[in-house]
C-alpha cells in the first residue's frame, strides 16, 4: 500500500486529522481511505495520526467517519478523534 502525501495544492484547505491509540486501528482506516483522498499517516505523541487532505465535500466526511466506525468495530475499547473545521469529535468502538 502506497500513502501519497499531501500535494501543495491541498494545503489551502484545512485537513481533517484522525488520532488513534493503536497502530492496527490506523492501517485498517488507512487502507479504506486510500484511494478517496491524498492521505499521511504518522505516529505522533504516542498514537498515531491519520491526515485526510483536499477539498472536505460533505460526501468525503461521511465517508471518512464511516471507514473510522469501521476501523474501530469489534473494539468496545477503542477511541479516535477527529479533527474537523476547529472542533475535536470523539468517536468510540462497539
């Protein structure tokens, strides 16, 4: 699997960043987002953190909450947070 980084193009706008504790929850929602947007992986502060670049229509939000829901099912125990216009938003597994 291939993470592109982030073009210069797409920093005009503010990225949506996804924050998970394990490494296993950030490869699996890597891997369902990598063919929607330019995507960065990074481990950061002891988690790891997932970047969505480009333009942030509604159609890609809902779709990069639904691959985190995914990422985190099965994991009653785990959390991401996302990151979005500004606002923290917490998201639990089930």
């Amino acid at each position: 699997m291939t993470v592109r980084r982030l073009a210069d193009s797409d920093r005009g706008y503010e990225p949506l960043r996804i924050r998970l504790h394990d490494e296993r929850h950030a490869r699996a929602l890597e891997s369902q987002l990598a063919a929607l947007a330019p995507l960065e992986l990074e481990q950061r502060d002891g988690g790891w953190e997932v970047t969505v670049g480009g333009f942030l229509g509604d159609k890609l939000v809902v779709s990069v909450l639904n691959a985190v829901s995914n990422a985190l099912a099965g994991d009653t125990t785990a959390t991401a947070l996302v990151y979005l216009n500004g606002r923290e938003y917490q998201l639990q597994g089930e």
